[in-house]
C-alpha cells in the first residue's frame, strides 16, 4: 500500500531539517511530495553559486547530486514519517546518467523526481532510484542511482580509506 506523507508541498519544514547538507553543499530548495516510494524535490539555478559557468548555468553533470540529494531527502522523510532519523548513506554510482542538455540554465527551476526501485532486505541499506530532472515540462536528465547505507557509517567510511 502506497501512503502519501504529505502532498501540498509546504509542510514538510525547511530543506535543513530533513539533510544533512549545508551551505553551498545543499543544493535542493524544498520538497514538494513524498510517498512510500517516491519523492518531488525542486532546485534553483543560481547564477552566483559555486558551480555556475560564465553564463551563470549549473553544468548538467551536477545533476546527479541533485538526484542523490532527492533520495536523501525520500529516505530521510521515510525514516522521520517512522520516529527516527535517516542513517548517512553514500552514493554507489550509475551505470548510466543521461544529461539532454549541457547544462541547467541560469535562474531555472528544476524538478527532481526519484522514484523507488529496489530496497534491499539485507539490512545494510542498498536501494536504486530511477531518477529525472525536468525544467518545465521536458526532461533535462535522468538516470538509474544505486545507493547504500551501511549499518555502521565509521566504519564503512574508515574501512574504506584503510585497504
């Protein structure tokens, strides 16, 4: 059965509350919708941000933070909606991100939609999102996102850096 947390697009609180991110590392606005398995996040191009190019435009490649950002933010609501908090997670990649165009144009708003694929029944947190960022009605960028979050964070990451 599939529940929506909350449909109207204001109630969920400030970005902040809901990921980790901060400064100019968060780059989604708000979220807009969020069910069991999907999520409707939007961004805004800024001309003055750290990864505009000359033209003021967000280059396409940064599109997967986008889309990584969206499912933080699915996973984060999820672990909320049940009395706790999302546990970090990494992203494992992508067998393929597709970007229509070369780059998010200045002052663009942008919707990022992730959509659940698989949750793993491991215990360890491995999922895959279909993903796609639109500006307006066409579709800018999409891909297939794999993710994991370990049940112990320290040391996956210390684990990670020691072999």
């Amino acid at each position: 059965m599939t529940m929506t947390i909350h449909t109207t697009g204001h109630g969920f609180g400030p970005i902040e509350t809901i990921l980790p991110h901060r400064g100019t590392m968060l780059l989604l606005d708000r979220v807009s919708d969020c069910t069991d398995e999907t999520l409707t996040a939007y961004a805004s191009v800024r001309a003055d941000a750290w990864y505009a190019d000359a033209d003021g435009a967000m280059p396409a490649w940064i599109g997967i933070e986008l889309m990584a950002q969206a499912i933080a933010a699915h996973v984060g609501l999820l672990a909320m909606r049940a009395g706790g908090r999302a546990r970090p997670g990494v992203l494992l990649g992508s067998r393929r991100y597709e970007a229509h165009i070369p780059a998010f144009a200045r002052g663009a708003q942008l919707r990022i939609e992730a959509k659940e694929l698989l949750r793993g029944d491991d215990g360890q947190g491995h999922g895959a999102y279909e993903c796609a960022i639109h500006h307006d009605s066409v579709c800018c960028a999409e891909a297939v996102i794999k993710v994991y979050q370990p049940a112990d964070f320290q040391s996956f990451i210390e684990g990670s850096f020691g072999s």
